[in-house]
C-alpha cells in the first residue's frame, strides 16, 4: 500500500504540472508577458507547497525583480556575483539552500533575515540554443517549514520546466519592447517626412514671394 501511495502521489503531481504547463502555453500566447510571470510565480507555489516565489532578470552585471509574491517590490535589484540568483545564473543550474543563516554572501543572509526565509531553491532560465541565461526563478521556503530543497529532486524539476516557459515570457517581452521601439522609430521618421513636405512646400511659396519683390520695386 505504501508504495502504491507513493506512485499516486507521482500521478497526482504529473498531472498538476500537466494542467500547469497547458494553462501557460495558452496564457504564453494571449496574455502580457507579465500577468505570464505572475502567473508563474503562483504556479510554483501550488505545485511547490512554498509560500514565496521570484522572478529575477538579468540585465549586465544584476538582477531585477519581474515578479513575487513577497513583500519585494517588483524593480528590486540584486548583485549578480552576490547572490544565490546569480549563481544559478552563472553555473547555468539549480542552486539548493537549506539554511539561508549560513549563506556566505552578507546581502543574501540579510534580505533572508528580512523576509524571514529559511531555505531556498532557485533555477536559471535559459533560452535558445546553446542556452543563454536570462534571469532566475527562485521559490523559498519559511522559518519553521524545514524543506531538504538539495534532494528535492522533483521540485527541482517542476521548477526547471516553470523557468523555461519564464525564459520564453522573457524572449517575448523582449520582443514586443523591440517592436514597439521599431513602431516608434517609423512614427517619427513618417512626422519629419510630413514635415519636411510641409517645409518645402512653405519653401516654394515664399521663394515665389520674395522673387516678386525686386520686381514691384522696380516698377
């Protein structure tokens, strides 16, 4: 019975992640990039049983806040070379804390304090191929709910498979930021081409009025 519990147990968890990766693709193609990664962010939660999760995209040498359920605020910023997120980021995979309180990185045990987190199990989003890190997916857990996140292996996989549809919301946003720039820049060179008709246009008319002046003079 026991071990007919324990493959239930995985059934019931396949299906969850199942119906989650569904939902997403669907949201992937009709919803904003960021309801996508709110979306994630309680994804990861439920499927997880962790009461926080995170969000961070890499821009140059730090981390910035996309989305949490936490009291961080989104646009928070971390050090990609002090932090838990950043070394996920430059190893290209999971990073598993069990105790926050004896993380070697003062900032990371500070903001753990802070928020009072005790464990945490965090995981790159990575995109293309070969796979560029785009900025981490990170759950933890609370003081007094002990989670063994470094044998956590399941949860390390259900939280690898929620960063890879982060990456694409990521790739997405990306996109849409470039398009509306192209947007943009061809509004702006259709007003200065209207423009410049308009001026050359007043051009001619007051080159034709300045051309009757010496001649009026002379009569």
């Amino acid at each position: 019975l026991q071990a007919l519990a324990t493959q239930a147990v995985i059934a019931i968890q396949e299906v969850r992640l199942l119906d989650a990766l569904q939902e997403i693709a669907e949201r992937l193609l009709t919803q904003p990039p960021q309801q996508v990664f709110d979306r994630l962010v309680g994804m990861a939660c439920e499927l997880l049983n962790v009461p926080v999760g995170l969000i961070w995209v890499l821009e140059q040498d730090h981390l910035t806040l996309q989305a949490s359920n936490s009291a961080l605020r989104r646009g928070e910023r971390l050090s990609l070379h002090g932090s838990l997120a950043g070394q996920a980021i430059l190893h290209r995979g999971p990073v598993a804390v069990d105790d926050l309180r004896l993380e070697p990185h003062p900032a990371q045990r500070r903001l753990a304090a802070q928020q009072g987190w005790a464990g945490a199990l965090i995981v790159p989003l990575l995109a293309g191929e070969p796979a560029q890190p785009l900025g981490a997916f990170a759950v933890y857990s609370q003081a007094g709910d002990a989670r063994p996140f470094a044998e956590a292996d399941w949860d390390k996989k259900v939280l690898a498979v929620l960063a890879r549809h982060a990456a694409l919301a990521v790739q997405e946003a990306s996109r849409r930021e470039a398009l509306r720039a192209s947007e943009e820049q061809r509004a702006v060179a259709e007003t200065f081409a209207a423009v410049g008709d308009i001026a050359a246009n007043l051009l001619h008319r007051v080159n034709n009025q300045v051309g009757l002046i010496p001649v009026r003079v002379e009569g």
